[in-house]
C-alpha cells in the first residue's frame, strides 16, 4: 500500500482558483451516503469549512446532491438539475463504492456520461474521490488497485481529472496507528467523525497542493473535450415530459414534497393502471420513489413479449423515500420506440404496498 499515491494531480482547478478570485465559489458535491451532506459530519463538511476558513473574501455555496445508496446510474439523469444549473465551479464525484457491483461495461458507460455533461460547457471542474468498502482492501493490502477505482482512473487520465483516494489514506492512517479502525467505520462502511476528517483531510491535502501549483504556474490551456472511452455513454439524455405520457386508471401529477430530489411524480396506486409513450433514443430509464410500499410493474418495449420487474428489497429499506434509477434497455437501436407498462403487485412478502411514483422518464440517446 506504501507505493500507492493518495492522490493523482492531472490539471489546476483553474475555474476554482478563478470563482474564488471573483469573490463566490459554488463547491458540488455527488455520490452515496459516505458524501450525503443531510447528516451534516459526513467529509464534505470540514472541506468546506477548509474554503471558508482559507478564502474569508469569498462567499462558499455548496450544492451537495450525493444519495445514499444510489449510484452513477441515476447520476446521469440527475446532473443538470442537481449541479449543473446550480452553477457548480468544482464537483467531487464519490461512485467507487456505490458502483462496486455493477457491472464493468455499465460503470464506465454511466460514469462517462457524467464526466462529459459535467465538462461540456468547460465552467467547472471535475475531481474524482474514492471511499472504501472492505471488499477492496484484499487489493488494496497487496498493492493493487481496486477495480472500480482503476476504471475510474482510466476516466481521469483521459479526461484530465485529478483524483484523491480517501480510502487509501484511511487505511495509511490506520498503519501509521493515527486511527483506530473502528473510529473510522464503526459499521464496517461509513465512516465515524475521525473516519470522515480522515477522508476531508486527504482531500484537504490535494486542494492545497493544487493552490499552491497553481499559484506558480499560472493558467492552463482551455479545457478541450476529448473522444469518449466508450461509444455507448450515457452523456446525451432527455426526459419524456409528463403530458406526453398516455394513461388507463387513476393516474395523477403531483408536486412531490417529500423528497427533495424529485420535482414532480406521475403517481397511482391502483393495480392494473397503465401507461404508454414514444420515444426517440437507443435507452429508456426510469426514476422512481422506491420503498418496501412500492408496487411492481411489467412492461414492453415496440410491442414485445412482457417484462416484469422484481426489484431487491433490502430489510434497511424504508417505506419509500429512496430515489432509484431502474434501467429498461441501454442496447435499442437508435429511434422511435413504445414503451407500455402496467402496475402489478410485486406478491412477495417484502412487497408491502402498491405504490408506483415516477420520478422520471428518461431517454438515451446516441
């Protein structure tokens, strides 16, 4: 673990330094529940305190849009109205742990896609985090990178994003006998007070380097945008507006005042209420308030056989209330498709409701 470097410095956080000189820094914050900011001790906060402390001239806003439990999946969906349109300068991205078990090919189409909405219009940076789960530390001991890590770094390298390893730090502190490890994650997972200013102060570090470099050296080249890694990211997405949407049964749209990441749901609660809409695109996703009260589904894509979803009930999950991103098809031929789905109870034990409440309805696109 010794040869591993805590962090990977590619390019200045030149639009950082620039909005702070200005007077005003927006710092964005995305991932699962190590980085959510509703707990108010998780690592984002002595970070931004760092900013405040260091730069008193400035006024610090902060948008943190991390989830628990969600990964870069429904970030891509989320990016605009969460970061984007929020008027971030800086964006910390934390889905090491969150993506750990999906799928190579996934992972990086998904996290691809939110590198590039976050650096199309070149207004902000972009500097990756990694947190720990303990199925890393196996590689970690030896020496290796971690897969989610290592795919995450192929991203930085082609796109010139700095990176910072918390993790890797954490485990260091622990070896040094700074830390014990159950003040760090004292769940086996997220981490404690001294665990998360363990993972502040790594990223503490970075951002004082970056100054100072940056300092000394002056501007950069602008940012230019390369070819992408993957040919099927998920950068291009839209969303099928509400109004489009053909319904059967007890359908209503609501503002949804329960949750703070979803505007509006496209709610019922009755089994056999249906709905249909067209698209252009080669994926549809959609966005739902998930818990153990929500109903299943079926549904098909052109006319095609049906599908029913059985989606996982954790015995943490709450009765709603978690904003999950379920994946119809990323694999459609680029065009005009149908999609129709038709609410069913789920008819497992750990099914406990009916509930159906659209977030979303989002569309890939080449």
């Amino acid at each position: 673990m010794r040869t591993l470097p805590v962090y990977q410095y590619r390019r200045s956080l030149d639009q950082t330094w620039k909005a702070l000189e200005n007077g005003k820094l927006t710092v964005g914050f995305i991932g699962g529940s190590i980085t959510d900011g509703r707990s108010r001790n998780n690592w984002p906060e002595p970070v931004v305190a760092w900013f405040a402390e260091t730069f008193p001239h400035a006024r610090i806003h902060v948008e943190n849009a991390a989830i628990g439990a969600t990964g870069s999946e429904l970030a891509v969906f989320r990016a605009e109205r969460d970061l984007i349109e929020r008027g971030c300068d800086l964006v910390f991205v934390d889905y090491a742990v969150n993506d750990l078990y999906a799928t190579p090919e996934r992972r990086m189409n998904t996290r691809e896609g939110l590198l590039r909405k976050l650096l199309a219009d070149a207004r902000r940076d972009v500097v990756f985090v990694y947190t720990f789960h303990i199925d890393m530390y196996e590689k970690m001991e030896h020496g290796g990178i971690p897969d989610s890590i290592a795919e995450f770094e192929q991203l930085a390298a082609h796109y010139e994003a700095s990176s910072v390893w918390m993790g890797l730090h954490a485990v260091k502190e622990i070896a040094a006998g700074r830390m014990r490890w159950e003040e760090w994650l004292p769940d086996g997972l997220h981490p404690g007070g001294r665990g998360s200013l363990s993972y502040a102060q790594s990223v503490i570090a970075y951002l004082e380097t970056d100054s100072k470099h940056s300092a000394s050296a002056g501007r950069q080249a602008e940012r230019t945008m390369p070819e992408p890694l993957s040919a099927r990211h998920w950068g291009a997405t839209t969303f099928v507006p509400f109004e489009n949407v053909r319904t059967e049964g007890p359908w209503v749209v609501r503002r949804w005042l329960d949750y703070e990441w979803i505007d509006r749901v496209l709610e019922t609660a009755a089994v056999g209420a249906k709905l249909a809409f067209d698209f252009e695109g080669r994926g549809v996703a959609l966005g739902f308030d998930f818990g153990q009260s929500s109903a299943e589904f079926r549904y098909r894509l052109d006319g095609g056989e049906w599908v029913a979803s059985n989606r996982k009930r954790e015995t943490w999950l709450p009765m709603d209330g978690l904003f999950s991103n379920y994946l119809i098809s990323d694999e459609l031929e680029n065009g005009k498709h149908t999609l129709e789905l038709e609410v069913v109870h789920g008819q497992t034990p750990d099914c406990k409701g009916t509930n159906c409440r659209i977030g979303y309805i989002g569309i890939l696109r080449s």
